[in-house]
C-alpha cells in the first residue's frame, strides 16, 4: 500500500475522507491542503505524511493511481498554479 495512504489509514481516515481528499487534490491542490488539515491527524503523523510527499512527491501519483482518479487533473491544477 503507498505510505501517504496508509499513514492516513493508520490514523482512522475513512475510505470516503481518503477518496474526499485525493479528489480535492486532482481538482485544486490547495484546496487540499485546508482539506487534510482538516482531518484531524495528530501533528507528528502530519508531520511524517508532509514529509512523505517532499522527500518522494511520486508518491502522490501512486496514491491518486492506487484510488482510480485521473492525475493528468493534477498536473493541469498544477500547470494552472504556476501561470
């Protein structure tokens, strides 16, 4: 299983919160990020998932890959932030 999502799962994140999440990201990765601020996780674990993403953003594509969503979404968000 990819580490961002089982930090999440670890942490009693529920599938629909995880699928919430990752949906946020492919349609606005900034809403995102309020969105898993959100989610309660203890402040180490979100520590450890940030760190994750930084040390290896790859994983973000897996995670998104591994939940059946569509990542090129992400990228265009991306694409659209940096115009």
């Amino acid at each position: 299983m990819n580490p961002i999502l089982a930090i999440l799962k670890e942490n009693n994140i529920s599938d629909e919160q995880i699928a919430g999440l990752f949906q946020t990201l492919t349609e606005n990765p900034i809403a995102a990020m309020a969105t898993i601020g959100q989610l309660g996780l203890p402040p180490e674990k979100l520590q450890q998932l940030m760190g994750q993403v930084m040390q290896n953003p790859a994983l973000l594509k897996e995670a998104v890959v591994e939940l059946g969503l569509d990542f090129s979404k992400v990228e265009a968000a991306k694409a659209q932030l940096e115009k």
